[in-house]
C-alpha cells in the first residue's frame, strides 16, 4: 500500500476504520485533488469531534457501571458484610447443600439433553433441505417466547392435581409438581433452545463439503459425525452448552412454580436465596447468591474465550474458502 | 440444484435425526404447550372476559407493559450510544466492558432482584441519596422498570453491534463529500440503516421485560393494584387454585410475546429483503 493522502486519512484513523473492507474507494476523488482541506474537512465530517467522543464513551461507562457493575459489587459487598465467617457458615446449612444439589442434578441432566438434542435437531435441520425447515425452527425456538411462569404453569396444567395427567398420577403414588422431576422438566423446557440455535446457524455456514468428502471416502455416518463434524463444531457446541447451563442453573420463575418450596427437598439455589432473603436472612442470602455471582462471572470469561476461538475458526474458514476460490 | 440433490443422497441419517427431533420436540414443547390452549379453549368466553378484565388485572397490565415499555426505551437510547461506542471507539478494557454487557444473561434473575432492591433501598447505596430528593424506587414502578432495564440491557446492545460492524465507513463519507455535516449524516445516512436492528432490540428487550419475574418481585414490593406484575398474579391465582384464572391470564400474556415476536419477525424479514435487493 502506498502512502497516498486517501491511505493516509485511514491511517490515520486505523480505530475507526479497521472493520471498513473498502478503504480506498471514496477518497480516489480526494487523490485527485490533492486539496488539504478537503482531506481535513473529510476527516472530521466521518469521525465525530473529540469532545463528543468523550462524552459517549462517559455516557456507556456510567450507564454500564449504575446497571451492571454496582449491583454485581453489591452482591459481594452483602455477602461479607459481617466477615468471611459469617459469609461461609451460610454454606453450612444442610439446606444450602441439599439446594446446590438439586441444582446440579437438574442442570446435570437438562443440558445434557438439550445438548444431545441440539447436535441430532441442527443435523437434520442444517444438512438437508426440506419443506417445512422453517417452521420446524421457529417451533424450536418456542420455549424462548414464553414467560418463565407461564412456562411452570404449563407443566402445572399438565402433571397437576387438577391437571391432565394429575388423577392418573395420584392413583399410582407419583408425583412431579411440588417434586424433583417437575423441576427437571421446566428446566428442560425452559433450556430447550439454546444448543440447536447456536449450531443450526454454525452448520448452515460451513456447509456439508466435507461431511460429503469424508462419505464419498468411505467412511460410515457415525465416523463422519464423531471424526468431522464434531471437531469442526465443538466451540459453538461449547458456547450453547456454557449459555444453557447458565439458564439451568440460575432459571427462577418457571421452577418457582413447579417447586412447592420444600425447604431441603424441592429448593434450587435461586429459591433457597429467595426462601433466606423473605426470612430477612440477608447475609445468607447475598452469600449464597454470591454462588450464583460466581458462576455468572465464570460463564462470561468461558463464553468470551469461546468467542475468541469462534471468531478465529471463522476466520480460518474464510481465509481456506477464498483460497479455493482463486 | 445438483449440489442439492448430492445433499440429499450422500449424507446419511435424516430419518433417525429428523424422527428424533420431532418426536422429542413434541413431547417437551407441543404437547405441554397444547395443554395450555386447550385448556383455555374449555372456559367459556365469558368467563374468559371476566377474569382477564378484573380490575386488578388490568392494573397489573398497565403496569407491566408500562414499565416494560419505559425500560425498552431508555434501552434502546442508552443500548445505542453502549453499542456505538463499542464497536467505533477505543478505551481502556473495552474487550472485559464489552464481556459485561451480557452479564443480566448470565446472572439468576433472583440474584439481579436482591442486588437492585439493595441498592435502591432506604439505605442503600443508591438509595439513600435518592431518599433525601423524595425520589423512591425500591417498591414503586419506578423500581420495577430500573429492574426490567438491566433484564433487556443486552438485546438492544447485541441486536445492534453486527450491524455497526456491517455498516460501510465510505457511505458516510460519501455523505461527507456530497457537502453533509457529520450530525445530517447520522441523522440522514447512520440512523436510517440501523433502525431495523435498533428496533428488533427494542422489541427483545420489550417481550423479554413483559415476561420478567424473578428480578422484579423483589423489587416491587407487589401491593394488590399498585405494584403487582402480571407474572405474579398468575403465581397468586395458582396459589388459591385457581387454576383457570392463571390459564386465562398466561393467554393473555402469550399472545402479547407472539404478537411482539410476530414484529420481530417481520422487521428481519424486511431486512433481509432489502439486502438482497441493494446487492
């Protein structure tokens, strides 16, 4: 690249333009006339001026810090109110325990599923074309549409006493609201879309080349899966399984509905932080959701690192892609 | 359409993947979501009438799409600058910043409830500046809606950052050469090219907010026609068992995510049309 003035203007301004495929097509006319001021004048009538940046990027720190950052130290800063002691020995609750297993009982067998779902639904959806594909889609999508209550109600409706399911229940002694596996339910439901849209689009965009080549080499339908298309999707895999394990650990209104609140029996950890915070149990309450805090905390870091390999895979796709190309 | 036909002979198993889907679709969400309207196909219009028009009711549907609403707006003005700043700026630990603009995702919506209501009670540390000015927000609406803008803070920031990113630098300095200051170019030429993403995350933000429990009963205190959010009153009318009550209110409210996701729906719809015909 040679150091025309049209190059140096986006020089100049790499941290404005770095995301700008077509640096040079507009200011052909600029090289052309040589003219300083027209180069000046273009240069600040696309970048905003100083003090208005400053202003912006105030507004976004302000705004993030009021409704992010402070409830997140907030949290914290209750939990230790009165020490460490104090912090810990609500974790010696035989409640608190029972609470984090159940949670990761139903965590540990909701996502799972939902992950095995995730990879059949996107290849069914993703390598072959069929009528109807977008409709299957959107009913997957579903469960994002309904509203946690009204999703623990549904089940209600359902597995309830006065529900469809509810006498025949009754007769043979089981029971799934107000119990365990009402709670695995909701949290199924409630997570049910998160896998299969990550990967459904992921798929669709690297399409089905090497599926085939590694086919037409001979090699069976489940070699293929595990040898080919498992490697290639194990970071989109990752990123939905990170945010459907976050929901299913942390999902509030739709097993709140289904729980009956069974102090050491039918309590999550978001219900036992509710059940402590309504007995003005504070300090217990904020370090048990210091927990969930943590675990807030840890999903974002994974996700970012997920991101990172994901944008750099991509990146490598386009890079192999334009390479065929030429 | 010959790649198509490869497709369909080469790859094995779309029986067993699509069966599979299908069927464990059906049993998790069609048939539990199938209940639903076919038990409020059994009430009687009347009854249907009567109990989603209880004055209580309505109070909590005004409250809950009004709140709903002001935090979707403060929104998609604040989501707007976060996302633009983000994506066109550069400042120190922009990369964790933008990392944390997800954080009401991954937070448990009752941890987010108890934080807010801590901070903007009396004493907290928001609050208790806010006190002396007569200003309440922990159980008033006032709260409610700061609780369901963190809730829909993401959408609108997300929605919005692909698009800034898309966004090609030379139309607007095409603007600029043609003679346009740099505020008619975000009016005339920025502006109009984000406003179908700015609206999808106005419209998430808003479905999300209407549905939102967990991090606003906390926060609003719930007093019978002042602070109680459509959510809770079907968790109150499951409690009397009232079983049909709950069903006809959750009708209503799923209707309203429908209709809003239907717009969602559209507007991408609309974008993606007008792409292909500017390409």
């Amino acid at each position: 690249m040679s150091l025309t003035p049209a190059s140096a203007i986006t020089a100049s301004d790499t941290s404005t333009n770095a995301a700008v495929p077509h640096q040079e097509t507009v200011p052909v006319a600029v090289q052309k006339n040589h003219s300083r001021s027209a180069v000046q004048s273009i240069k600040t009538s696309t970048n905003e001026p100083a003090w208005i940046r400053i202003l912006l990027i105030a507004v976004t720190i302000g705004f993030l810090s009021l409704f992010l950052f402070i409830p997140l130290a907030a949290v914290f800063t209750e939990a230790l109110r009165k020490g460490w002691g104090t912090c810990l020995a609500s974790f010696r609750d035989p409640a608190a325990w029972s609470a984090i297993k159940l949670t990761l009982i139903a965590a540990g067998i909701a996502v799972p599923l939902n992950m095995v779902f995730g990879l059949v639904a996107s290849w069914a959806i993703a390598r072959f074309e069929f009528s109807g594909k977008s409709l299957l889609i959107t009913l997957i999508d579903l469960p994002f549409a309904i509203s946690p209550v009204v999703s623990g109600l549904i089940f209600v409706l359902l597995f309830g006493s006065s529900g469809w399911f509810g006498p025949w229940l009754a007769k043979h002694d089981l029971q799934i609201i107000f119990a365990v596996p009402g709670i695995i339910l909701v949290t199924i439901f409630i997570t049910f879309p998160f896998v299969a849209r990550e990967l459904i689009p992921l798929m669709q965009e690297q399409g089905s080349e090497e599926e085939q080549a590694a086919i037409s080499l001979g090699a069976g339908g489940w070699q293929t899966f595990w040898r080919v298309t498992l490697p290639n999707v194990r970071w989109g895999l990752m990123y939905g399984v990170i945010l459907c394990n976050a929901r299913a650990m942390g999902e509030f209104g739709a097993v709140s509905v289904v729980s009956g609140h069974i102090r050491g029996r039918t309590n999550t950890v978001p219900l036992h932080v509710e059940v402590l915070y309504n007995e003005y149990n504070f300090v217990a309450a904020f370090s048990v959701a210091s927990l969930l805090a943590v675990l807030a905390l840890v999903t974002l870091a994974m996700k970012t690192l997920v991101e990172i390999r994901l944008e750099r895979q991509m990146a490598e796709a386009q890079a192999t892609s334009s390479t065929h190309s030429t | 359409m010959k790649w198509k036909f490869k497709s369909y002979s080469v790859l094995p198993g779309f029986g067993l993947t699509m069966g599979c889907t299908v069927v464990w679709l059906s049993l998790m969400v069609l048939i539990p979501l199938s209940a639903l309207f076919l038990r409020a196909s059994g009430l009687t219009a009347e009854e249907l009438w009567k109990t989603v028009t209880d004055p209580r009711i309505v109070a909590s549907y005004r409250l809950t799409f009004g709140a709903a609403l002001v935090a979707a707006m403060i929104n998609a003005v604040f989501g707007f600058i976060v996302a633009w700043t983000l994506v066109r700026y550069d400042f120190p630990f922009k990369r964790l910043i933008d990392a944390f603009v997800d954080l009401p995702f991954a937070l448990p919506t009752a941890v987010s409830g108890i934080a807010l209501t801590a901070i903007y009670s009396k004493n907290g540390w928001i609050g208790q500046y806010l006190e002396p000015l007569g200003i309440k927000v922990a159980f008033t609406p006032l709260g409610i809606t700061v609780a369901l803008t963190f809730i829909g803070l993401p959408f609108v920031v997300r929605t919005l950052e692909p698009a800034l990113h898309d966004l090609e630098k030379d139309t607007e300095e095409a603007a600029a050469i043609l003679g346009a200051n740099r505020w008619q170019t975000f009016w005339r030429v920025i502006l109009p090219a984000l406003l179908p993403s700015l609206l999808t995350g106005f419209a998430l933000s808003f479905a999300r907010a209407i549905g939102e429990f967990g991090s606003v009963v906390f926060i609003s205190g719930n007093m019978p026609m002042k602070t109680e959010i459509t959510s809770l009153l079907i968790i109150t009318k499951l409690e009397q068992y009232d079983t049909t009550g709950a069903t006809a209110i959750a009708c209503v409210m799923l209707l309203a995510s429908f209709v809003l996701l239907g717009a969602v729906n559209s507007v991408q719809w609309y974008i993606s049309h007008r792409s292909r015909g500017g390409s």
